[in-house]
C-alpha cells in the first residue's frame, strides 16, 4: 500500500512540475521589428546612463530620474524592465499612459509605448537596507527596446553607502 501512495505521489507532483513548466513558458511579445539604418524606426535617446548618488546612509531612500525620448518615427517599445538587485527597483512613467508597475529582479511580461517625439521617465529606486552593504555600490537597470541600434539598454547607479 505505501508502495502505491508513493506512485501516486510522484505522479502528482510531476503533473504540477509539468504545469508550471507549460503555463512559465509564454509566447513571445509581437513587437514590430525593425534594421538598423531603417529611416521609419524608433529611436531612443537616454540623455544619461549612469548616475552617482554620492555618499548616502544605509536607512536611506535614494531616487533618481532618468530621461528617455523617441526621437524615431515610430513607436518605441519598452520590454523586459529588470534590476539587478533586489534593493532596487525602477517604474516607467510615459506621459499620456498609466505608470508601469514596479519592477525588480523578476522578469515580467509588461511593455510600454513611447510615441515618436515623446518622452518617459524611468525612475530607478535604491534602498540600501534591503541588502545592507557598505562602501562603493553599483547597481543596474537594464531594458529591452525594439530601437534596432539599441536593443538592451543598461542604466547604472552608483553610491557610496556610509
């Protein structure tokens, strides 16, 4: 009998092991593509890509703005918003649109449009305390865009944490 429970066991758990694998794997986003010299692609221009908080305390909250514009002539698609800790996070905010969620480390399936000559703001947000470290800190944002010059774009922060 117990033999029995542990086939049915086993067989449980690798239908539920099955099931997150399916329903984990999504289809990809249609986003339209474009080549690089495309005179009709979007194009992006982040105005600074890193930024230096400085000397900040460990209980502190330090926010910074960064600047993205679609100077192309199509709409920029923005993809794939993650940190690269999780005492960071980063939020989208495109004029005319809701706000993104808030993103970190985990991968989401949300995009966004910035429309041709329009402009966004990527707010990246450092909290120290949730991963208390000490000195020189780094810590990175990294987007998918369907700018075909700029496929990834990195932007870093930086701190000294007293």
């Amino acid at each position: 009998m117990k033999f029995l429970w542990a086939i049915l066991g086993t067989l449980v758990l690798s239908g539920i092991i099955i099931m997150v694998i399916v329903l984990s794997n999504k289809p990809p986003k249609s986003i339209a593509g474009y080549s690089v010299g495309d005179p009709n692609a979007p194009r992006i221009e982040v105005t600074e890509k890193t930024f230096d908080f400085g000397k900040i305390k460990s209980t502190d909250v330090a926010k910074h703005d960064f600047k993205i514009k679609n100077t192309g002539k199509n709409p920029l698609v923005i993809t794939d918003i993650m940190t690269s800790c999780h005492c960071t996070t980063a939020l989208l905010k495109i004029s005319g649109q809701s706000d993104s969620p808030e993103f970190s480390m985990e991968m989401s399936d949300w995009q966004g449009e910035i429309a041709p000559g329009a402009e966004a703001t990527l707010e990246a947000i450092y909290k120290p305390a949730v991963m208390p470290v000490s000195g020189q800190v780094s810590r990175v944002v990294t987007f998918k865009t369907n700018d075909p010059a700029n496929k990834e774009v990195q932007l870093e922060l930086l701190a000294n944490v007293q």
